[in-house]
C-alpha cells in the first residue's frame, strides 16, 4: 500500500500529466476553501466555530462542488482532507479580523 503512495506522489509531481492534476486539485481545494471562509465570515457565529463544524463545513461544499463538476468520490475525498488541513489558517484569518475590530 505505501508503495502504490508513493508511486502516486511521484507521479503528481514529476510528470506534465501529474504536475496539471495536481494544479487543477490544489486549484479547486483553493476555490471551495474561499467559499466556506466566506460563509463562516458572514456568520454571526464565527468565534464560536468548531474545528468539527468546520469540517461538516467543508464536507458540505466538497459534496456540491463534486455534484456540479463531476468529481469522483477519491477527489472529493482528496479535497475534503486537503481543505480540512486549513483550519488553523482560518483561525489566524478570524484572530486578525477580530483584532482589527
């Protein structure tokens, strides 16, 4: 199994083919990211987020992200870990905004 990990990370980064997959999954993990940010900036809620409700945040927009562009369930899977992983980023993002308040 990490042999067959591996491969796939070599793959994504030393071939044409697998550098412009990986670009096109980091760009769109880029796009959905942008847009649960969004939504948790206009809520009311924000300081209270939960790293669990960031999550199901993240799940939701993968999930209809995936049904408009025709993602397989391993993208959107890649996707959801990938977009997860920004949570202490966001954190950042809110901690400066609300200083800046």
């Amino acid at each position: 199994m990490g042999g067959l990990i591996g491969a796939s990370m070599v793959w994504l980064n030393t071939t044409k083919k697998g550098r412009e997959v990986k670009g096109k999954l980091l760009d769109q993990a880029a796009d959905i990211y942008l847009e649960v940010k969004d939504k948790i900036m206009r809520s009311e809620a924000m300081e209270k987020l939960s790293k669990q409700e960031f999550v199901v945040m993240v799940r939701e927009a993968v999930d209809k992200y995936a049904v408009q562009n025709g993602l397989a369930g391993k993208v959107k899977k890649m996707l959801t870990k990938l977009i997860s992983t920004q949570w202490g980023n966001l954190q950042k993002e809110l901690q400066k905004r609300q200083k800046l308040s």
